[in-house]
C-alpha cells in the first residue's frame, strides 16, 4: 500500500453510531440472493451499521439531510419500496410498487429525490408498449404513497429522473421529446452516459457526457445547447455513469473514465472537468480500479468502490491523492455521499 494512505478497520453493529460529518451509504452484493444489503459507513472511523438486508436487485437513495433511506427491493410479497429510519434504524414503511426499472450491476441509484426530501421520481417499465417506454410516477415521502398520474417517458433508452424544483425532468439516450397529453419533460441527447444538474441565471442547464467524451451543456426549458467541450477529448478513454459528482459550486465535474480494450473491466481514471471553460482541468487516477463513483456533500472528497476487492477508496479532491481505504466486506455498488446532521 503506498505511504500516506489509512486503510480503515471496520466494525460491523446494528446499534446507533455516533457517525462523522460525512456518511456513505453503499449497496451491496447486487444480485447475490440473500446477501444483498444497504450498509451507511463512517468515512473517517470505517465503522459501519446495516440499514436494510431483505429481497433482491437492490436500489437505494437518501434523503439529502441523511434521515431516510429509500430501498426498492423484489421480495417475497413482489415488488416494494421500504422507508427507513437513519438513525435508528427502524423500517417506518413498506409500500408495493409497479415494476420499475432496474440497472444491472448498478453503480448510480435508478430512483432521484428532490432537494427538499419530499418528492421520490421512479421509473415504471413499460414493456407491453416497447423496450424503451416508461411512466414517471411520484412518491410523496411525507405521506409515504404515490400520488398523480403516471407521466409517459417514450423513446427513451436508459432514462435517469433528474428532480427540478417540484418536478422531475427524463434524461434520455438517443430518441425524441413526445409531445402527447401526460408526457414527462424530456431531454434527449446521443450516446449519453452521464449527467449532471447545474442551475445559473434563469433556470436549469444539464450536462450531457457521451461515452465517447463529447460534454455538451444544455438549457432544460429550451433544449438548445448552450456550450460544448472546448477541448478535444482522448480516443483512449471512454466515459461511464457516476453518482451526482458535482461540486457544490457547479464549477467542477468529476467523470469516471475507463480505459478500452486493456482487459481491465473498470473505471482506471477520473476526468476533471471544468463547466466554465468546458475543457479538461485535470485527470486523478487513484490507486486501482474503480466501479462506482461519488463526492462528499462538500465537494472535497470522492468516494470510489472496488466492487471486487470489496473497498471504497477515499480520495482528496484538492490533492487528488487516495487517502483512506475502507474495507467493506461485501461488493459495493452504488455509492451516495451525505452531510450528516
């Protein structure tokens, strides 16, 4: 291991941890029947609490204050969301949901919560209509059930709900906006893989990675793109999904990269992109390969997950250095960064 790097050891408990600024919570174990689990990490001590450890194909989101856990889960009883209390760790509700859509292997969450906590987006397949048909549906975490009407999501490869304000935009690969009564607001883009929300002047502006590392930056009201990456980027390195990687300031976003063709199945490095000048402000590689990727609620740590060797690396942001490893004990997936309060 090289110098400078704190390799965490790790406790396991089912009691309330006194916790530190930052958690992580992480799934683990996709698919892996009877063992998947959503685990919340200290990510300066490494010590870690089970949160939820039920059913299969396992998606999760918090509450952007760290109070709840939102998991969508195929259990004995079909297809449910449960609700779950942070810190103690109680399950406050299980509601049936539809049919909803689900990544394989995961490392970026499915389901999108507003700012506020109040309002949970998912998408519900509908296959009876085509492979990329969906419905929009809404979950008030306050009353915890669906409420309105579902909103059709048509044309629309890989779609990700993006929340703005009280309501949600689709994010598409490829396709065009359907303009028919009850649609969701759409915004299409070839060859996406990543995104992130950025809000300036007027309204919102989405940044659209292609894997082939084109970034264009778009107004959502209007659909015009804004700005496009200035530099040109590498033909050795394709782009892939991550965990809302913004920085706090919406100045710089942090994008995994993986390497084609070099036998190595994840992500090696991490573009540094700077939304301002739309060109490249750095490259980070850390200390091995990665799967997922996400940043602390302050912007000065990105969190990593070894899904094989069962590792998140902590790495400075500033200094682009790894600085922690924190065993897991299980295959993480999908990672999410919270302040907590």
């Amino acid at each position: 291991m090289k110098s400078g790097i704190i390799v965490a050891a790790l406790l396991v408990t089912g009691a309330h941890q006194c916790l530190a600024k930052d958690w992580i919570f992480v799934t683990t174990n996709w698919n892996d029947i009877g063992n998947e689990s959503v685990l919340v990490i200290d990510s300066e001590s490494g010590q870690i609490r089970t949160l939820w450890r039920a059913g299969g194909e396992l998606d999760a989101i918090v509450s952007p204050d760290g109070a709840r856990l939102y998991v969508s889960y195929i259990g004995d009883n079909g297809c449910e969301l449960a609700v779950v209390d942070t810190a103690a760790g109680e399950v406050l509700a299980k509601v049936p949901t539809p049919q909803i859509i689900r990544w394989i292997h995961p490392s970026t969450p499915g389901m999108a919560i507003s700012s506020d906590g109040r309002w949970l987006y998912l998408l519900k397949t509908n296959y009876a209509a085509g492979s990329n048909e969906y419905f929009l549906i809404t979950f008030d975490t306050r009353e915890n059930r669906f409420v309105g009407d579902e909103q059709v999501v048509s044309q629309c490869a890989a779609p990700h709900a993006v929340p703005m304000g009280q309501s949600a935009v689709v994010l598409c690969r490829g396709g065009s906006e359907s303009q028919a009564t009850g649609s969701a607001r759409t915004v299409h883009s070839e060859h996406l893989v990543n995104f992130a929300l950025g809000r300036g002047g007027t309204g919102y502006t989405a940044y659209l990675a292609a894997s082939n590392g084109q970034i264009q930056a778009v107004d959502v009201a209007t659909h015009e793109v804004i700005q496009t990456r200035k530099d040109t980027p590498s033909p050795y390195r394709r782009m892939v999904p991550s965990s809302d990687t913004m920085s706090p300031d919406g100045r710089v976003w942090y994008l995994p990269m993986k390497i084609p063709n070099n036998g190595e199945q994840e992500n090696e490095q991490i573009l540094v992109f700077d939304t301002q000048t739309m060109s490249m402000a750095g490259v980070i590689t850390p200390i091995g390969p990665f799967l997922g990727l996400s940043l602390s609620p302050d912007g000065r740590r990105l969190y990593a997950s070894q899904h094989d060797l069962r590792n998140i690396l902590v790495i400075d942001a500033a200094t682009q250095r790894t600085v922690r490893v924190l065993g897991v004990g299980a295959k993480p997936s999908v990672l999410i960064g919270v302040k907590a309060q």
